[in-house]
C-alpha cells in the first residue's frame, strides 16, 4: 500500500503561509521574509554575462566553482576574522539547503536538537525530516538565546544545538559574551553548535560575532547566504562552512539531493562576495531607520517591543485578537505561535517594507490595538 513516511507526516506547511493565504489582495505584507531592495547590479550582470557567455550551461563542482568558494573564504577573513579553506565549503540552494545537509549529516533518528522558541521555521522541520527531535529551548525576555538554557537542556541525545544571530523572527542579536558561551558549550559537551548566520550584516549598532570564531574543537558548522545580505532570496544561493571531515559528510548529502547550487546564481553571488559593500551598509541604514519608525510607532499604541537589533523583525507583545485583528483590517503580520509555542503573545512584523508603507501600516495596527484593548 502506498503510504507517506512518518517524517513528512510530523511536519507541515508552514504557518506563515496561511496567513499570506489569509489576507486580501490589497493587504499591506509584513508578513515577508525578505528585503524589498535590488539585487545590486553587478550581482546581476555577473550572471547575465556567464549565461551569455555560456559559462552557466553545465554542473560546477559539487561544493561550488573555486572562484565562489574562495570569495566565501575571503568574506569570513573580512568580515568574521576567521580562516576559512575554500575545500571547506559548500555553495547551497540558499541557507535552506545548507540548515538541510548540516541536520542531515549530524542526526541520528532519536537524537535530540535544541531549538530556539521561538525560531525559525525550519530548525524544527529540518530536524524531524533527519529523524531528530527538536527540543524547543525558551528565550530570554529580551529574546535572545541564554546559553545557560542551551546548556541545561543538552543530554546524551542531544546531537546539537542552533543558534541563529541575528535571529528570525525576534531581531535579537546574541552579545559576544553569549556566542562565545556557544562556542564553549559546543567544546565541552561535543555537541554539534549549528551557527545560523545569514543576516549577520544586518545588524543595528553592535557586531555579530560567529561562534566559530572562538571554538576549540570542531564543533562549530556555520550557516550563511546571500539571500538575505544582498537582496538576493530568489537566487537561491547559501553556503555551509566547517572542518573537512564534516564537510565531507554534509557534501554526501547535498551530492546526492542537490548536485551542485545552480551555476548563474555562484556567479552572482561571486560578484556580491567580492564586489563594492556599499549596497549592504545603504541597506542597513535604510532597515535602521524603518526599525525606529516601527518601533516608536508601537510603543505609541502601548505595545512593547524588545529593542531589534538586527535582521527586519520586530516582535511586539501583543494583547488577545490582535494578530486577527490586524489582519482582517488589511495588514498581514505573523502570529508568534508560527514560530513555536513561545512565540505565543507576540506578532511578527517584518519592516522590510518603505517608511511610507510602514506608516499606513502603522495606523491600521493602531486601529486594531484599540478594537481588541
Ligand atoms: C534564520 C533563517 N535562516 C535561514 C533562512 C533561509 O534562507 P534562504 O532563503 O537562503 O534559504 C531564513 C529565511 O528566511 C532565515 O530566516
């Protein structure tokens, strides 16, 4: 008889979806997870030229072309002040399949991965698909991970934990104290430490510092892509980054449920990684000025929201029936149990939307605070 695995009966389409379902055409969307800037032109043009060229017509390697992998390399030496081999790399189809091949490689069915709640969608998901447990893990009233959590909730199942700064959906950044905190747990209880770092340019302020920077096993696999830094989500194009011997085990996986990341978008990505930076800083400054805009207008409707210091999130706590709401007067958000049960309370507002756009937004939200208050 024909039948469906476990696995993919224990998981299913993600919240955030119903709720764009949800919505009326001519809703406001800050329901999305991607910035609405350009991808930067030279990105573009790099993949326009390899087509043209016929350069993109063919498999890359299974990791990725070399001149992708060594501009990855150079990115971490710039940006993250750590040694990377370009050997150890695999270009993915976005930070999706990289979360994908790192669960996949480290999980046994049984084992336990420690979550944050609320999280990103797919750290669930992804577990369970490798037959794992996700073990959902509370944050801290400010909404960053405590590592103090992370650590009590390890046990002889626990195959390993994510930590994800700055985070979808809270906005948190972990401070450098806690991330190196990471980095110990991770050498002291041989857990694996699964660094989720793909808005980790996207920060108001402070610095991300990547776990991997301070590890003294290799415990530490990082995540990264460019969907999120360079405006770049339908390209498709992520990485994975660890010691050879699990990157060898992870390309295993993306071998055989992937091949290799689709070759115009390793050309663009080359072109992003190693071009002008200057389109990620006028990206942040313009997502900061949004964050305050929305932040100030919240707070005007008694709403309080931990300060977001990074990623386009903002997670307010909000009163019963808001979230419907909200929704049901034409402004799509998230509901926080989306992303776990200790979402629940919270909305998720993405402001990757303009400040004119987050100020119509903002008036309806109000609209609403006072219909449920
Ligand atoms: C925390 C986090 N990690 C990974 C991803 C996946 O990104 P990509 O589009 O590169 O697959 C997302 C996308 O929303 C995300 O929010």
């Amino acid at each position: 008889m024909t039948g469906f695995s476990r696995r993919i009966e224990e998981i299913s389409i993600s919240g955030i979806r119903e709720v764009f379902e949800a919505a009326g055409e001519d809703a406001i969307n800050l329901g999305l997870g991607q910035p609405d800037f350009p991808t930067p032109e030279h990105a573009r043009r790099a993949a326009v030229d390899a087509v043209e060229a016929g350069r993109a017509d063919g498999y890359t390697s299974n990791k990725g072309t070399r001149a992708l992998r060594e501009a990855i390399a150079a990115k971490h030496d710039r940006d993250n002040g750590f040694a990377v081999d370009p050997e150890d790399v695999i270009a993915t189809a976005g930070g999706s399949e990289a979360l994908h091949v790192a669960l996949e490689a480290h999980v046994d069915p049984g084992e336990e991965v420690l979550v944050p709640d609320p999280g990103f969608v797919s750290y669930d998901a992804l577990t369970r698909l490798a037959g794992g447990t996700p073990v959902p893990v509370k944050l801290r009233e400010d909404l960053t991970l405590p590592p103090e959590a992370v650590e009590e909730a390890i046990t002889e199942d626990t195959a390993a934990f994510v930590v994800n700064s700055p985070a979808n959906p809270t906005g948190a950044v972990g401070s450098e104290a806690d991330m190196r905190e990471f980095a110990r747990i991770a050498d002291e209880h041989d857990v694996l430490c699964l660094s989720d770092e793909v808005y980790e340019r996207i920060t108001f302020g402070r610095d991300h510092h990547s776990p991997l920077t301070d590890a003294e096993s290799d415990n530490v696999v990082v995540v990264n892509a460019c969907s999120k830094t360079y405006s770049m989500t339908g390209w498709r194009l992520g990485w994975v980054t660890g010691s050879t011997r699990r990157v060898e085990r992870m390309l295993r996986a993306h071998q055989y449920v992937q091949a290799c990341a689709s070759a115009p978008a390793q050309y663009a990505a080359t072109a992003a990684l190693s071009g002008p930076q200057d389109v990620v800083d006028e990206m942040v400054t313009a997502f900061e000025r949004r964050r305050d805009v929305l932040l100030d207008g919240l707070a005007d409707m008694g709403l309080e929201t931990p300060t977001p210091q990074g990623a386009f999130y903002a997670m307010p706590r909000v009163p019963e029936g808001w979230v419907e709401e909200t929704i049901d007067r034409g402004v799509v958000v998230v509901p926080g149990e989306a992303f776990g049960a200790g979402g629940a309370g919270h909305a998720r507002i993405s402001y990757a939307a303009g400040i004119e756009t987050l100020k119509e937004a903002l008036e309806v939200m109000g609209a609403a605070t006072d219909a449920v208050r």
